[in-house]
C-alpha cells in the first residue's frame, strides 16, 4: 500500500512538472519579423536592453510576454529603434525603418527638379510674394516637405510661414497638402502623422 | 487492532498532506514562473463594470505586465470608449480611465451616480494636458478653447494674432512641450491660399 502511494505522489510530481513547462512553453508567442531590403536588423529585450540576436532575413521567435526592439544595422536608415510589445497572442512585426537624413538628402537630388517644376506649376507666382525654402524628404522617398516664407517690404518684418507637403505615386508628385501654417493631422487623414510633424518643424529657409 | 486502524487513518492524512502540498508547491512555481519580472496594473474604470481591453485583447481590470507599453481600453455600451497608452516599468501601477455617458441610459445613469461622477468627471478635463495652459495670452498672439468644448476630439484651438506672427502661437505649443500637429486650429486671419 506505502508503495502505491509513493507511485502515486511520484506520478503527480511528474505531471505537475510536465504541467508546468508545457505552461512554460505554452506562455511562447511565436513572433514573425519581416525583413526585407535591409542589411541586418538587431533584435533587443527593451526590458534589460538584451541584444538577443542579429539576422538578414524573415525569422520567427519564441518570445515572453513582454517590449522588444529592432535596430538597423545599415547606414541608409536611423538609429532609431522600431519597438513592438508582445501580449497573449503571436505577432507579425514588419521591421520598417525611416531612412536617415543624409540618405534622404541622396533621394532628393534625384528628384529636385520634379519638386521645384511642381512646385512652380501649381504656384507660377509663387516668388512674387513668398521665399521658397529648400525643403527635404520626409520618412522615405515618398514624402516632401517644403516651407514658403512670406516675403515682407521690411526686412525687419515678421514672416508667416506655410507648410506643404508632396506625395509621389506611381513616380509623379503631387501636393497633399496645401500650405498652412500648421498642418493639422485631423484635416489629412491620409498622411501619416510623423510626416505630418515633420514637415511642422520645418521653419524658415536655411 | 485498534493501533493498526489509527495508523493507517494517520498514514492517508499524512499522504492527502503532501498531495495538498505538492499541488500547492506546483501552483506557486507555475504563478511565479508564469509572472516572473511582471508589475501589475489596476486599471479603475467609470462606471466600474466597464470591459477592459489591454493591446485589443480582454482582459480584468487587475493584470500582471512585462515592462513595456501597452494601450489600455475601457469601454461599455452607452458610453464613449477611453484610452490610454502606458509604459510599465519597474513598479506597480494604477490608471485611471473615465467613460463619458453619451445614450440616454447612459446619462441617466450617470445623473442617478452624480456625487460619485461628477466629482470624477472632471478627471475627464485631463485627457488632454495642453487644458490646463490654456487660455494663453500675450502682446502678440491669444490662444483659447471654446468653452463645453474642452472634452471634445479633437481638441480645436483658437488663435487670434497679427500677419506676421501666425507661428509664433504654434512655437509656443511645442515649447509647452505638445505636438502642434495633433490639434486643430482656427486662425482669425484667412489662409491666403
């Protein structure tokens, strides 16, 4: 009869553990980074800013309820890590990084001419009265932001400046926004908001 | 006889024992295991029974979180839904979300529970922390909300000032420490474009 029961304790010890990895295992969210055009990516614990690995491609995890980080590891795109938070369920995370600044003054070369032959287009007498500053892409090679600049008989006037930004599709711009002088993320849905903030912070010509 | 009996019945006591106690050691070693560097967070709703939503899943209102940022969110029917985004740390944490009445039931309700909503109510104001600076007036530019329109989304600012000096009203919001992009505003002086 002893015996038996010592069976029996060991048999529940025996569950319970089994109970408890499989737990363990079960509390695992399979979490699928997406990388693509990058050289490679840095993943980080932003719990204890743990590098837990570097890869060049789309790889899945097994990671713990919790925040984690992407780094860049490429000189076209921002230090700026992109975090992503894990809870009770897998997730896809698409590892999308803004370009850096000088990458974004590289894209703009290319495509000053069709930013300045629209800008003129759409205001042909745009001079008259404003300065138009060299403005610069926004996020990618998608997004230009730009400032006129009031122009005032007083040079020791104020200036009122106006925002505006550009989109491309389809390889040809075209103005979202009309100049404001705050663009206002409520009257352009469409644009994604840090685009948005950007072209905001823009002030008067450099 | 007798002796053999109460052994055996101290015997079974002694096994039920450890069998409670190996459930209870493999309960603690799973909680533990299951919360190992997880802070809680007690999430009070108005009205109390309100669902809580933690990154689109439901959840109760006492949950157990890695360090990280989450977008808390209360809703019940009749109600406008609250939310918020919070960074668990290294500590425990308490927040606070508010549903404003909107169906007539809703409001009855909420006339009914007065004492106790309207001292929270107020709580509402603090959605947006840009309130309480405003309105700001100085020589150049004056800035306000339209009073009734404090709890409104989005939050529309309005902006009297001289040609010349229509930034300077938007530089002040961000030195406030706000994105000027998440407003909307209205300017006394139209856009000459």
């Amino acid at each position: 009869m002893r015996k038996i029961k010592i069976i029996f304790i060991i048999v529940i010890v025996v569950i319970l553990a089994v109970f408890i990895v499989f737990n363990y295992i079960n509390s695992l969210r399979n979490v699928k980074i997406v990388v693509s055009d990058i050289k490679s990516v840095i993943l980080i614990s932003k719990n204890d800013s743990k590098e837990l690995k570097q890869f060049s491609s789309t790889k899945n995890f097994s990671l713990k309820d919790g925040s984690y980080c992407l780094k860049a590891v490429d000189n076209r795109f921002k230090d700026t890590p992109v975090c992503f938070t894990v809870y009770k369920e897998d997730k896809d995370v698409v590892a999308s990084f803004n370009y850096s600044k000088s990458y974004l003054n590289d894209l703009l070369k290319k495509e000053r001419s069709s930013i300045d032959a629209l800008i003129k287009s759409t205001y042909p007498n745009i001079t008259d009265n404003y300065k138009v500053c060299p403005g610069s892409l926004i996020k990618d090679e998608s997004w230009y932001g730009g400032v006129f600049v009031q122009k005032n008989n007083n040079p020791s006037d104020n200036s009122d400046y106006y925002h505006f930004i550009f989109n491309k599709k389809d390889g040809i711009w075209k103005m979202v926004a009309k100049p404001s002088i705050i663009l206002s993320s409520y009257n352009f849905k469409d644009i994604p908001f840090e685009v948005l903030s950007e072209a905001n912070k823009m002030t008067l010509c450099i | 006889m007798d002796d053999l009996k109460r052994k055996k019945i101290l015997e079974n006591i002694v096994f039920l024992i450890i069998i409670f106690f190996i459930f209870l050691a493999a309960y603690g070693v799973n909680l533990s295991i299951q919360r190992q560097g997880s802070h809680m967070l007690k999430v009070n709703t108005l009205p109390k029974d309100a669902s809580v939503e933690v990154n689109g899943i439901y959840d109760s209102h006492n949950i157990y979180l890695q360090p990280g940022t989450y977008t808390i969110k209360a809703q019940k029917e009749g109600f406008l839904s609250n939310e918020s985004v919070i960074e668990i740390k290294e500590s425990d944490l308490d927040i606070s979300l508010h549903l404003v009445p909107e169906s007539k039931e809703a409001l009855s309700w909420a006339e009914k529970n007065k004492t106790l909503f309207s001292e929270q109510y107020n709580e509402i104001y603090d959605i947006d922390p840009i309130l309480p600076q405003l309105p700001f007036k100085n020589f150049i530019f004056s800035m306000h909300v339209k009073p009734g329109t404090e709890s409104r989304i989005p939050l529309t600012i309005y902006i009297d000032t001289f040609k010349g000096y229509q930034n300077s009203p938007i530089n002040k919001i961000r030195a406030m420490g706000f994105d000027p992009t998440a407003y909307k505003y209205k300017f006394n002086i139209e856009s000459p474009f």
